[in-house]
C-alpha cells in the first residue's frame, strides 16, 4: 500500500527535516528513503488516482528586485496534462521552477506564496526539498544525461543518489524505461554511456531518470526544444501515456504541441496568469482578447 | 559608376591586404620560434648528456664530491619522495580550495581567492624557499619534508586554479538534473560535478607535478646537503635531480657536466611525458563535458 495515498501524505512531513539523518537511520523496512517508502511499484500502471492534485495559491516569484510570476492561483488536476503557454519571458519556466523549488537555486531567488501537492504546502517551514524534488520530478530542455554514467545507471540515479537500497535498484530502472518508452531500443546497451544514445533516446531517458524515483508530478521545461520532428513527436505520443501516473506540466512555445499533448492549459503573460481553460477552448475560442491574439499568432 | 568598382583593388584595399599579410607572417615567425626554442634546448640536452646516460648511471648512488663514477639512483628516488610528499599535500588542499570557490563561495570572496592563488603563483620560488627555510630548516636542520613544503606551496596555485576552471566548465544543466532528482548538494557534488571534471582535474594536478619536479631555488636552501647513498627517509635532507644539476655544474669536472647533461635529460623526458599524459586526461575530460 501506498503510503502518500493518505490524506495528510505522512511521506512529506517527516519529524526531521535532514533528509540525510532519515537516510542514514533506515527505520522504516519498506526502504531508508521518504518518497520510496512503501516501495511498491504498483502504483506505475494504475489507471486513476487521488494524488498528484497540484494547486498553486497566490504565487510569486522574484529574480532580486524583479518580480518574475506575479500572483499566480490555479489547480493542475491529477491524470491530466496541463500545458503552459505564453511568450519569451513570460514567467511560464519560473512558475514550473517554484512547483519543485527549483527556483531557490538561482542566486538571489526567492518565492511567496503557497504550492499545494494534495493538500500540503512544499514551502511550509520543515518540509525538505530533497521530499519536494522527489514527489516533483522535472525533464529539462536540453537532454542532460550524467555524461559519467552508463543508460541503465543514469536511470537510476536519483535512486542511488539518494541512497535507496541497491536490490530494486535493477527492476525499478527497468520499470522506468518501459515507462519512458525507452526500454526495446536500449535492453541491449544499458551498460553503454548514456549520452551514446540519439537525442531524442537521451531525453526518453531523462524521463525514464524522473520517472524512476516515483513522482507525482512531473514537470517538463520545453521537453522537446532541442529534439528533431520525429523525436518530439515520440514524446508527445509519451506525455499522453504518462499521465496515466502522474500528473503532467508541460511548458511550451509551440502552440500546436500544446494543442496536441494538453487537456488543459494555461496562458501567461508577463509573470501574470491571464486564462486556463481546456485545450479546445483555449485555441478556439478563448474569454481573454490577449489569449486571441496569442493563439492567433499576433503577437509573441 | 558600375558596381564593377567596388571589385577594384583600390589603394585603401591593397594597403589592408599588406598590413594582414605582415601579421600573418610574423606570428607564424613567432610561433615557429617558439617550437625552435623547445627543439633547440631538447636537442643539446639530448647531444651533451646522451653520452653519460647508461643504466649504471640511473641506478647508482652519485659518488663521494669530485668523483664522476657514481650514477643517480639517490637523486631520482629522493625526487620522487620529495614530489610524491608534496603531491599529497597540494593535490587534496588545492582541490578543496577549487571546489570551495566553485561550489560554495559567494562571487565577491570567489574572486579574491582566484586572485590571492595568480599572487601566490607569481611569487619566485626563491622565496618559498626562504620562507620554508625560516619555517622548517632554521634552528633544525635540513630535511625532504622541508622540499616537500616548499614544493607543495609552488603547486598550490597551480593545481587550484587549474580545478577550478575545469570545475566551471562542468555544465550547470547536470546540477540540475541531480537537484531535481532530489541528490543532496554535497552528493551532486561528490558524484556527478567532480566525476564529470576528473580528467581535467587530473591533467591540473600531472601539469603542477611536471611544473615542481624540476624545481631547484628553495631545494638547495631547505634540501641540499645530505648524505651517501639511496636515502628514503624524509625527515633526512635528501638528494633530487635538479640539485644534482645544479651541483654538478658547479664542478670543475667536464665528465660531472656531462652526468649534469645526462641528468637534465631524465628531468625533461620526464616532465615531457608527464604532460602528454596530462593531454590525453584533457582530451577525455572536454569530450563529457561537450565542449
């Protein structure tokens, strides 16, 4: 059983904050770490689920003086793909950053505001990021596999990396890369390097490293700004079985990609959150004049 | 006026052409100096101490002072002691020091480090000696470890400095991916950031013990007078081969120049392969990081 499934998620408001200390005294059986705990893999192919409901309330995001998301509130609902649009600079990257507090790493960075993952606040005082960052997994724009480590190492980093026990080690970076549609072009190689394999292979396999620590959330950053057509669709074909397991924020320039991958999305422009709305609605016939002439290619 | 003009060499044209020809041709002049100089120092070394060299000289003991039919067995293992002493000295500290301004510092102190280590590395090495001298051999007596220190104080800079430009190229998107895998900022550190740049670091670390191995101002202030034979123990003062050089060419003696000649070469084909070595780790290093 899975423990997060509760209601007050006991996974995120462990007494101790250091994760380290939780880590080096493996109290629980079910494996040392917090988001494994539970360890089953079960929950990878369930068809519906209660967790993994994200709701921002009043987020703000600052670079210094410069006030980059500027009182962002809406709902990303679980087994949905939700997509972010909006022009260069619009916020959209820096808000996704805050979900997993991502953004606290940029020197001088800082938020406000409250992000709910079923009910919790990720910046409450006492909860530790490494938890965050393990219930928020993140792909990037650009691949970046650990150039040090083999396919099948790389996907299972985040699981070595954070010391969970070696036995499932080999299973659950299986599960990740079949998750990832990676697994037939590479069963073969999982000890080759993984940045020998193609573009679009190394993000899949970005994936399948996110996918691997079990999230409830993920977020993809521009997933397929550097990839080839053929590569970007492979993903795009991804993202709509993904969110089968966890809920899916995906930022984008490409309006018909979000078209394409998102049941849901979001419009922003300049750090403000100007309309959500289903996928159809938004580039058909959006509330917001500035969503119109977004959609309609008049500005941006 | 056609536009056929502007085809036209004009004075204006040709005088640019001229000036870009002088400059090519005087930095190809200059950079083939530059390889003639190595070639030229290589090749006398190689002509006056060719004649010298011979397994008994590498693994004999030099003689008692004036005689020329030892060898110097005492001299290379008293190098390699000396250099290995402060390898293991300036290696971890110099890595620390890299990794600390890298990974930890705010800019502001991240700067004045970088330019306290330029300082440090312009210093003449005769007064690391001097102060070695001051710290360690004065009221004492000579000793390897005091080389070791004063050694170690020369590659400091070096092998941090170098660290810490190889630590820079380490792309930031693979810290990234290890934070947001939920990796710890020491584990990122310790696992993907110092693996990724191990090339480059080894090549900073072979390049500073190529650049000490042939080090001789401060060993003859803190280590240079020792006794006969294969010495290994460091608190000893022993001998190295560039105060071998250094002492061989003082001698009146044509046949201990040509040991001094004999002796310089061991030291250049060493630091010339030390730093070949230290490519090939370069190569590897630039070809993870994508550059």
């Amino acid at each position: 059983m899975d423990s997060r499934a509760s209601t007050e998620s006991p996974a995120m408001t462990e007494p101790n904050p250091k994760s380290q200390a939780s880590r080096e005294a493996p109290a629980q059986p079910a494996g040392p770490t917090i988001s494994v705990a539970g360890g089953s893999s079960s929950r990878l192919g369930t068809k519906s689920r209660e967790i993994g409901n994200l709701e921002l309330r009043g987020l703000n995001a600052f670079y210094g003086t410069n006030h980059a998301v500027r009182g962002v509130s809406m709902d990303f609902d679980s087994n949905r793909v939700t997509a972010i649009i909006g022009p260069s600079g619009c916020g959209k990257s820096t808000m996704v950053r805050c979900i997993n507090r991502m953004h606290e790493e940029i020197a001088g960075a800082r938020a406000t505001g409250r992000v709910m993952l079923d009910g919790l606040d990720l910046y409450e005082g006492g909860i530790d990021v490494v938890a965050v960052r393990r219930a928020v997994g993140m792909v990037f724009q650009k691949p970046n596999p650990f150039p040090t480590m083999s396919v099948i190492d790389n996907v299972t980093a985040g699981l070595r990396l954070t010391g969970a026990p070696r036995s499932e080690m080999d299973d659950r970076g299986r599960e990740a890369l079949v998750g990832a549609g990676l697994w037939e072009e590479v069963k073969d190689r999982l000890k080759a390097p993984g940045v020998s394999l193609s573009g679009g292979q190394q993000q899949r396999l970005c994936i399948a490293r996110a996918l691997a620590v079990e999230p409830e959330v993920l977020l993809m950053d521009e997933p397929c700004s550097a990839l080839d057509p053929v590569a970007t669709l492979r993903i795009e074909e991804l993202i709509g079985e993904l969110k089968e397991r966890v809920t899916v924020v995906i930022v984008t320039h490409n309006m018909q990609q979000a078209a394409r991958v998102a049941d849901t999305t979001v419009f922003m422009l300049n750090g403000e959150l100007i309309e959500t709305g289903p996928t159809d609605k938004m580039f058909t016939n959006p509330d917001d004049d500035r969503t119109e002439q977004y959609v309609t290619g008049k500005f941006g | 006026m056609s536009t056929h003009a502007l085809l036209v060499d004009r004075g204006n044209l040709r005088r640019r052409n001229r000036v870009n020809r002088l400059v090519e041709a005087s930095s190809t002049v200059a950079a083939l100096l530059a390889v003639a100089v190595l070639l030229i120092v290589v090749g006398s070394v190689l002509s006056k101490g060719i004649g010298a060299l011979s397994l008994h000289f590498l693994t004999t003991p030099a003689g008692l002072f004036g005689d020329t039919s030892g060898g110097i067995s005492n001299a290379i293992v008293g190098t390699a002691i000396i250099v290995g002493i402060a390898a293991l000295i300036a290696i971890p500290v110099g890595l620390l020091v890299a990794i600390y301004t890298t990974e930890f510092a705010p800019q502001r102190i991240a700067h004045q480090v970088r330019f306290v280590l330029d300082l440090l590395n312009g210093v003449p090495t005769i007064i690391t000696g001097i102060f070695v001298y001051g710290l360690l051999v004065e009221h004492r007596h000579q000793s390897g470890f005091a080389g070791s220190v004063a050694l170690a104080i020369v590659m400091l800079p070096i092998v941090a400095r170098t660290a810490q430009e190889v630590l820079a190229l380490v792309p930031g998107t693979l810290k990234e991916a290890a934070y947001a895998l939920g990796v710890a900022r020491w584990r990122t550190l310790v696992r993907v950031t110092v693996p990724t740049a191990a090339g480059g670091l080894i090549t900073g670390a072979l390049l500073a013990v190529a650049r000490v191995a042939g080090e001789t101002a401060p060993l003859i202030l803190v280590c240079s007078i020792f006794g006969q034979g294969v010495l290994t123990e460091p608190s000893e003062a022993l001998a190295s081969i560039p105060v071998f050089i250094f002492q061989a060419s003082e001698s009146p003696s044509p046949e201990a120049h040509t040991q001094a000649w004999a002796a310089a070469l061991i030291l250049i084909a060493f630091v010339l392969a030390l730093n070949i070595v230290a490519r090939a780790f370069y190569a590897r290093s630039r070809k993870r990081m994508g550059a």
